[in-house]
C-alpha cells in the first residue's frame, strides 16, 4: 500500500504473464481475487502486469475492466501507443516503455545485442548510452478509483 500526493491510499497489485514465460502461478487464476482483496483497503488499485505478450496485456486489462483503476503492462522496454480509459473506468497501456537511452537495443549498446542474437552465445552487455528517456504513464482518477485519463508519457534528459 502506498499513499499519493493527496493522501489517498493506492494499493499496487503485480502480476506476471504466462505467454512465452514459465510462472507459477497462471495470472488469470489470481487477478481477480488480487485486486478484489486491495480493493477492501482502498478503490485506487494499479496492476502492473509484467509480461511478454500485449494480447495477455490488455486481456488482463479487459479482465480487470472497472475494478482496477489501472493496468499498466511492463516488461517488453519498448512504450505503446496504446494509453487508453476502457468503457469501465479502468486505464490501460500494454507497456509504459523503459527509462534509459533510447539510442540502443532496450538499453544496451546495438552492437552487442545484435552479436548475440546473430551467433545466439553469451555476449556480457554493457549500457548504451545517448538519447536518454524517462517514460511511463499519467493516470487521473476520481474517488471511486475509476480512472478519468490515462496518457503516456515520454520525458528526454537533457
């Protein structure tokens, strides 16, 4: 449980995909009983769904539609343009991107990406660096939790 600016609290949920994943728990078992519990404490609840694939992504997030303000898919490092309020008030991006430069593979200098999936051996990665980001995601929502905006954010460092 966390506690935003205005003291509201804000419960946060985290789930892992099964897509192309090995997990113990399959997330469509467990999601709704995970934001039904945090909604006992308070109606402000972010799932961050931690996946591969955005079809699961925006599954969970229709899944969840209306009793989660918001589901923000993470993982992939490459932000969506798909920032959306669904018909039940819940806010959806299927990734909120990455913070790092953006002048590489996901973070990591081109070069050796490229190395490794060519040869498919170990390569050690180092970071890139240039065009540096911060991205993710501005959710309003109301008392009821039920989110009001959701818009993807992409903020270069100088």
């Amino acid at each position: 449980m966390l506690e935003a600016r205005g003291g509201e609290r804000v419960a946060v949920v985290n789930l892992l995909g099964a897509l192309f994943l090995q997990v113990p728990v399959h997330p469509f078992q467990v999601a709704e009983a995970l934001v039904e519990e945090a909604r006992r404490s308070t109606p402000i609840v972010v799932v961050d769904f931690h996946g591969e694939a955005t079809s699961e992504k925006i599954a969970v997030a229709r899944l969840l539609d209306g009793r989660a303000t918001a589901v923000i898919g993470t993982h992939t490092h490459v932000q969506t343009n798909d920032a959306r309020v669904l018909p039940g008030g819940t806010a959806a991006i299927t990734d909120a991107g990455m913070t790092g430069p953006h002048d590489s593979v996901i973070g990591v200098r081109a070069d050796l990406a490229i190395k490794r999936m060519r040869t498919g051996m170990p390569v050690r990665f180092h970071p890139a660096e240039g065009d540096v980001r911060v991205e993710g995601v501005v959710i309003d929502c109301g008392p009821d939790g039920r989110a009001t905006r959701c818009e993807a954010l992409r903020v270069p460092v100088e």
